[in-house]
C-alpha cells in the first residue's frame, strides 16, 4: 500500500516530537521582592530605614548586565563620633538579593565605594548606610537592562 | 594572579586619597548551566581586605553580584608613610595579596 501524505505527515511529526529533546530549561531562578526584604532585614534587624544621605550612581539604562559601574556615597563627615559603619547593597531580581558589603570608618575620610556589579534583569537596586548612630539610611535606583547576567548559558 | 593597585605615591598628611584596586578573576556565579545543562560551580571572591600599617581601613563582602574581575575604589585619609596591604580570599582556597606604598609629607 502506497504511503498518503496524511500517514507520511503524522509519522514525520511524530519523529519530530520523539526527536525533540528538552534542551531550553529555562528555569525562573531569581530573587522576590521578599528576598530583597529578608535581606535587607537580616542586615538592618527591626530598625527603621530613612531616606535621605545615601547618593547611588548606577546608568539608569545598561546595555550590558555584566558589568555595570556603581558608585554609593554618603553624607557624613566621617569623624570618630559620626561616620558611616558600613554600606550595603542589595537588588531585587537576581538570583541572589545581596550585592556586596563594604565596611568603612572615621579613617576613610569619606563615605563613597565604586565596584562594577552584575544586573540579571531589570530591576531596582538599593543601598542602604549602616551610619556610627545606628540609624539607616537608604536609597534606590531603577536600572533598565537589556542584556541580561548571571545566569545565561556558557560556551 | 594578576591585582593592579592605584594607591598615590605620595600625599600631604591629612589629604583623603582614593585607592582603586582591581584584580583578575572569573566571579563565575553558579547560577549559570552549560549547554548540556550542568550546573557551573560557584567560583567567586567572597572577600576583601585593605590594612594601612597593620591597621585594617576598608573591608568588603562579595556576592555572584559582583563583576569579573573584581574593580573596588575607596577612600581613607593619608596619615602616615608606609604600606597599604591589599588580600583577596575566595571559594575554593583563592588567596591573594598585594601591597602598595605611600610617602606621606
């Protein structure tokens, strides 16, 4: 018996779907918003977050998630009785919620830290001053990425 | 490996200097597959340290967040000749150092 085209169509598909093995996995893995706050609450405990003295510096729109420049500073004079302990930066949606932690003192002379951070997605990024008073201060910035970090595939 | 530093050669007591370091590392996330869908262990620095005559003046915690090859710029005030010493410690026994000097007038 002749082979249809509709018989041929229906095996050919079926070699298809047989053929096809999963190879995009593409898993959702990012931080939540909740994470961000775990985070940022591991850090600061139950004390309140202000606004203000925190300045972030990052492009608001970045090519290249891979590596974008990112510069914190603080107003404070940096004196043994008022200087910022510590900066902490944190995102929203990559894998992980934590970017870095920079500890400083009154022997910095001034409160600002420059790294180049990674960018899974669009997305905010925060900073966050632990100052010589124990109070915290905090800033965010929205960052647009169109090329993503952190988790595409290698070569 | 390879740790550039820039750090002034020489300042006037009191100044407030800014040192940029930079050292050459893969920060690999491990969150990252392989195209046949492995997972990339995690290779990061997860630390870094700065002492001024022993004493510690600027310290840092890394996460997969931060860039490869790790570029850090800060600040202290310029109080005495000596060394700046600079140590870098990361996921599986990564350790290294660096050191600079400084002419304070």
């Amino acid at each position: 018996m002749p082979t249809t085209r509709r018989q041929f169509l229906s095996l050919a598909s079926g070699v298809t779907v047989a053929g096809t093995i999963p190879i995009v996995t593409l898993r959702p893995i990012e931080a939540t918003p909740a994470m961000l706050n775990t985070a940022i609450r591991n850090v600061v405990g139950e004390a309140q977050i202000r606004s203000g003295k925190v300045k972030l510096d990052i492009p608001p729109l970045v090519e290249n998630g891979n590596t974008v420049p990112m510069t914190v500073s603080v107003a404070s004079p940096m004196t043994a009785d008022d200087h910022v302990k510590s900066i902490h930066v944190f995102n929203e949606k990559n894998p992980q919620p934590n970017i870095g932690n920079f500890y400083l003192g009154p022997s910095s002379g001034r409160a600002q830290v420059s790294t180049r951070i990674r960018l899974a997605d669009t997305q905010k990024v925060v900073a966050i001053a632990h100052l010589s008073d124990d109070t915290f201060w905090q800033v965010a910035a929205d960052v647009v990425v169109t090329l993503a970090a952190c988790t595409e595939e290698t070569n | 490996m390879a740790a550039l530093i820039n750090v002034p050669s020489k300042a006037r007591r009191g100044d407030i200097i800014e040192i940029r370091t930079l050292t050459s590392h893969i920060m690999e996330t491990g969150f990252r597959h392989t195209a046949d869908g492995k997972l990339v262990p995690r290779d990061i620095i997860t630390s870094f340290a700065c002492r001024y005559n022993g004493t510690e003046i600027f310290r840092a915690d890394l996460f997969p967040a931060i860039a490869a090859n790790p570029y850090l710029s800060f600040f202290t005030v310029a109080k005495d000749s000596g060394k700046f010493e600079f140590e870098w410690i990361g996921d599986n026994g990564y350790s290294t150092t660096a050191s600079a000097s400084i002419t304070v007038e």
